[in-house]
C-alpha cells in the first residue's frame, strides 16, 4: 500500500499479517528499498518523517543509505536496508596491510572511506615517513564506528560520542590523537571538495589536559648512567644510542632513520633532512669526539648498512620505537645501578637541563634542540649560531667526562688498603689515566 501523502513510502502487509514500512527510491538508476520497521512499533508520523528526511539527502545527491548510524534508534528499530539485484558491494575496510586503506569503487565519491583513502593517499603518506599511526587508528575507530556512511552526513554530535567511547575505555591520550587526526580528516576533505563543513567543532581536549614530561635524571643518575651503561645495556648497539642520545640532544626518530651520508666526521656534522626532523625543518648538529666514536662504532656494527640502525629488510632503518622499547625491557638493569624508569626523550630534557645549569644563553639550547624559533626570530634571525652550537655540545661532553672521572677517583680512594697505601696509590694513578684515555676520545 502506498502513502498518497509522500511519495516512495510503502506498507508491506505479508500473509501472517505483520506490518512493515519501506522507503522505494532510485539512486544513480539502480532501485533500492530500505526498510523503516514495523507497524505499530514504528508510527505513520515516524515513517513519514524519515522518508522526509530521506528525500532531502536526495535532492543534496546523497545515498540515503550512508546517512545511517550504526546504533540502534532510540525508540524504534534501526532501519535496514535491501540492496536490490546489480548492486556493486563496496570492498570491507581493514581487508588489505597495515600501510594503506582499500581504493573504494569507482561511483563512490562522498563516503568516510572514500575521504579516508583520499585523506592517506594525498596527505598522510606524502607527509609522513611512517602512516602506520595514522591508518591504524582510522581502521580501529573511525572506520568502524562510521563504516559506509556518507561524510557529509556526520553529525558534530557524532564526533562527541565517537571521542567519548575512547575515553570511557580508558584511553584518553587516544581520544586527543583520534580528534587531532579527525580535524585534519574533515579539513582536508573541505579541501578537496568532499565535504563542504567540518563536524570536528571541538574546543576542549576530549581526553583532557595532558601532563607534560618532567623526568629528568639526577646527578647521581647521570654519574651512573656514564659509569655503568654497559651494565644496564646487553646489546652494544643500544650502549651507543643511549649515549648519543645524551650527547647531542636530538631525537629517537631523527638517529633512528640517520643514513650515514648525512655524517661528516671531517668536519665533525651531522646534517639531518628536512623529512627526519618533526617540524619538517632540517638542522646541522655538530659532532663533538666522543659523538664520532659511538658513531664510529654503530658503523662497525651496521655492517655495510647506509643506515646507522639497520633493520631486517637491508632498504629500510629500524624503527625508532624499537629504542623505547628495548629500554623498557631493560628498565630493572637500570634500576640496580640506580637509575629509576625513563624514556629516551627524557634524556634530550636532561641534556636541555644541564645545558642551562652550565649557563648555556637559551636560544643556542633551543638551536640545538632544533625548536620552532617565535615569529619574530623565525622571521629576521636567520643566523645558524653554529659555532655556539658546537661550544655548548662540548661543554656538555666535558662535564660528562668530569662526572666519569669523579665518580671513578672516588672508588680508586675508597678502594686504597692501608697496608698497602704505596702499591694502592699506584694502582689508583694508573686507574684514572687509564680511565683518560678511554673517555675521552682520540682527535682527528
């Protein structure tokens, strides 16, 4: 039976006299019918009402089809849909690798997934070196939550629900990276002309506040951790990244994919690209002695690699979150030579400390940390400051080697027999020359 009063809803009464409402239409030529629930459950008010709504997608061009929530209707049924003969499915998301998204098909231009794989393809990849992060989260949550709909029918309210849903679950920090990518996902479909608003209208974090890092190691955690590394570190290569780390301030992912044509030791730099830094703004590092020895030794250990972490597959590096890792692991080794729980950038911000405790002027510290300048200096201050740079890296070394030396002639007295004071003295005297020569490394 059809409703003279609008146009397309349909009461289909079966043989055991159950009552069910559709929506008849054609979209792109191709009949469909969607189900709107059941009489008396679903009111001829409802019915009327959705197939309104319905017919105004239409008219905007949009399969009414995509408009639907996921969730079940509060006070009805969620309409289901039947696809009639000749439709084309639409691939599953989540069915091809972890580094990119299904190419949705070739009709399709106004879906989440179709803004997703835009959003990947002409966006994310370009401008990332890893996406992974980004997929993943897409295909866990967004892709999930919103599967099939049509972009320009997310509502703001829906965005809040989806964000809440991470929180609730005990992810917060996920709930500020999952809207950060949302953002940029409605941006840049406005951009290409998928979208014409952005439902992400947000003005707080929905994860809340996030507390910002303030481990820094101590002095004494410093005396051990120069001391006794070896101690904490099984593998010779983790050794050298840790200390490399400390020495030169720089970040897990920028030595994590160091190639070794970006090291002069000649002339003692480290020129790090454009594509390995975070801003996207590339930095000379100068290269004081004991960096190029534990850079000299991470290229013995890289056994012809062009990359100074190698990973299995001899084209690609390691991953840089593998260096997070492998210190977690090795987080009770530390713990027994005195160093509580750290990560690698909590090394960058001891050296950033130490750096201002030895009177380092703030904008050579902020040079070396390759911070955004302000506008202003970003603007007229063109100046590199490399030779400052240099100085403060080697001030810093020096008073790690001081701290070394210290922390060894301390023990060579504690460890004097008096009986034996003039054969104790000489052991000790040739302990900390010993200990000179090996910290501080050869010039040239």
């Amino acid at each position: 039976m059809s409703d003279p009063a609008v146009t397309g809803l349909v009461l289909r009464i079966g043989v055991s006299g159950s009552k069910t409402w559709l929506f008849r239409f054609k979209f792109r030529r191709k009949a469909i019918r969607i189900s709107l629930g059941t009489f008396p459950s679903v009111s001829l008010a409802q019915a009327r009402a959705d197939v309104l709504g319905f017919r105004e997608l239409l008219d905007r061009g949009i399969d009414p089809r995509k408009a639907q929530r996921t969730q079940r209707r509060k006070g009805g049924t969620q309409p289901t849909i039947e696809v009639l003969p000749g439709k084309r499915v639409h691939p599953e998301i989540g069915a091809t690798s972890k580094e990119t998204l299904p190419a949705p098909s070739p009709e399709d231009r106004s879906s989440v997934e179709f803004l997703a794989y835009e959003y990947v393809q002409h966006f994310v990849i370009p401008g990332r070196d890893s996406p992974d992060y980004v997929i993943r989260v897409l295909k866990k949550d967004v892709l999930t939550e919103w599967k099939g709909r049509d972009a320009r029918t997310i509502s703001a309210r829906e965005v809040v629900e989806l964000l809440d849903k991470i929180v609730e679950r005990g992810s917060p920090v996920m709930a500020n990276r999952t809207a950060d990518i949302l953002g940029q996902l409605f941006k840049f479909g406005i951009h290409r002309a998928i979208v014409e608003d952005s439902p992400v209208k947000l003005l707080y974090k929905p994860g809340g506040k996030e507390k910002r890092g303030k481990r820094v190691l101590s002095e004494p955690e410093q005396i051990a951790f120069v001391q006794n590394l070896d101690k904490a570190c099984r593998s010779k290569q983790k050794r050298h990244v840790l200390m490399l780390l400390l020495l030169l301030l720089q970040r897990r992912g920028e030595l994590g994919r160091a190639e070794w044509d970006e090291f002069d030791f000649k002339r003692k730099t480290w020129r790090i690209p454009d594509a390995h830094t975070k801003s996207r703004r590339g930095h000379v590092v100068p290269l004081t002695d004991w960096a190029i020895a534990e850079l000299q030794a991470l290229k013995e250990l890289s056994k012809g690699s062009r990359f100074v972490l190698p990973s299995s597959n001899p084209n690609r590096p390691a991953n840089p979150k593998l260096i997070t890792r492998s210190i977690a692991r090795s987080l009770p080794r530390f713990a027994k030579i005195g160093i509580a729980a750290f990560k690698p950038h909590d090394l960058r911000r001891t050296a950033r400390t130490e750096l201002a405790r030895l009177g380092i002027p703030k904008h050579i510290a902020e040079r070396i940390l390759n911070h955004k300048k302000e506008d202003l200096d970003g603007t007229y201050d063109l100046h590199e400051y490399f030779d400052e740079k240099r100085a403060a890296l080697e001030q810093w070394e020096q008073r790690l080697l001081q701290l070394k030396r210290v922390r060894r002639e301390a023990e060579g007295e504690s460890a004097a027999i008096p009986a034996k004071s003039r054969r104790s003295r000489k052991l000790k005297q040739h302990h900390v020359l010993t200990l000179n020569a090996v910290s501080a490394p050869t010039r040239g």
